[in-house]
C-alpha cells in the first residue's frame, strides 16, 4: 500500500539532501506553487510544461516534481496566456509544483552531471566552471571521438551534434542543459573533450581553434537524469508512489 507523506516534510529531506542556499540560482527553489498536504503519488519531469501537467492530473498526482519550474528572473510578471493555463491546471487539481534548478545539476550522487558522468564511464576527479557546477573526470581507457559520439547516442537516445577534432579522448569535463560556454573553462583546464546540451555558434570555432572535442547532447536530454533519481529517492524515503514521465524535446 503507498503511504503519504506531508509536503513539508518532502520539502525539508529536498532541502537537506540539495542544499538550495548554496546556489545563485534565476527562478526559486523548493515549492512554486502550493496545493494540497498530504503526498501519496508524485510525477517527475524535466520541464512543467502542460503536456507534463496534464499527464499528471491524468495520473492523480499530489505533486509535480521538475528541473525547469516557473517564475525565472527577467520574464514576464503577468499571468497571461500559456502561463496562466498552466497554473490554472495544478490550482483546478490541487497540485504542488516543486523544482529544483542548479541544485539539482550540481548534487555529487543524483545531480544531472554527476549521472551523466556516470552514465557514459567518466570518472569525476574535480569539479570546475560557473559556481563549480561541472564536473571534469578521466575515462578508464581512452576513447575515440566516434565511440564517444556512440555512448552518448546509446544512453541518451539522440545523436549529439560533434564539433572539433576527431582524436583520442582521455580527460573530460561535463556540464548539462545550456553551459556551452563552459567549454572555455575546459579548454584552460586542458581537457580533450567537453560535454553539454545545447551549442552557439561561437562554441564551434572555440572547439576547433582550440582542439578541444564538443558533444552538444541535447538540453532535455541531458537533464532527465536527476529529476528522476529525485524522485526515486523520494518514493524510498517515504513509500509513496513515484513515476517519471518524459515529455520528447528534440532540442
């Protein structure tokens, strides 16, 4: 039988385990809006969008546990339009919505670039980068750029976009979601090769100028690590019901 547990007393283990005050973060970390107390069913996702949303209500969920929530610095303050449909649905259903953003990057056992590393066979020596978010590690035998490019695709399920050059591959550093711009930080560091999700057009030449390999592999589909293991440890901590529902985003 699943148990319940009180959404404050979910918050607190979320805060214990994340440590959210030790991050300078562009929109809250925690609950983003409340609804009702008592927690049986919880659904994880990347983003809260509607489709996540509506996926949830549709599941009975007490609570919507996400990497990308709502209210970041520099939008829009007005509840118009696509936000507006969104609150409307977790208010209407008496959902919290609760996220967690670089928290949930940085953690050392559940964070997005510590799964990631995980995932693909690195192993993390240090940590470098904006507020230490990325983590930089060795592989156990040397890969090729191709069987890099392979591993990604096999454990993430997309090709990643490769740019600079094809070459052995040694000392790695990874950052998820949008830290392209990191690849300066793993070209000083002297590292072979540099993970993250999304590209700019400047990261190229940077790549190649440089000589450092750049796996562009996918925002969405680098950050659905975390959110998930969250919430598996949620569901261990406290019985309750648990599901991960994975809302396709190409970019």
């Amino acid at each position: 039988m699943t148990d319940t547990v009180d959404i404050q007393d979910l918050l607190g283990f979320c805060e214990q385990l994340l440590e959210p005050e030790n991050y300078r973060d562009y929109a809250p970390n925690g609950l983003q809006v409340e609804g009702r107390r008592e927690v049986r069913r919880v659904v994880t996702g990347v983003t809260a969008c509607q489709a996540l949303l509506d996926a949830a209500v549709e599941q009975g969920a007490d609570a919507v546990l996400v990497h990308h929530g709502y209210f970041w610095k520099n939008e829009p303050d007005v509840l118009t339009g696509m936000k507006r449909r969104r609150l409307a649905t977790l208010i209407a259903h008496d959902i919290n919505l609760v996220a967690y953003h670089l928290p949930l990057d940085g953690h050392e056992e559940i964070g997005n670039n510590a799964w990631l590393a995980r995932e693909l066979g690195v192993n993390v020596t240090g940590r470098f980068g904006h507020q230490s978010l990325a983590v930089s590690g060795r592989m156990e035998s040397p890969v090729t750029t191709g069987d890099m490019a392979a591993r990604i695709e096999k454990r993430l399920g997309r090709s990643p976009l490769v740019v600079g050059p094809d070459h052995e591959i040694r000392r790695i550093g990874i950052c998820t979601g949008g830290a392209q711009d990191m690849i300066g930080d793993a070209i000083d560091l002297g590292l072979d090769a540099f993970i993250s999700g999304e590209i700019s057009e400047r990261t190229t030449h940077m790549a190649r100028e440089a000589g450092v390999t750049y796996f562009a592999a996918g925002h969405h589909a680098t950050e659905t690590g975390g959110v998930r293991l969250l919430g598996e440890r949620l569901a261990a901590e406290f019985g309750i019901s648990h599901q991960f529902i994975d809302i396709d985003n190409p970019a």
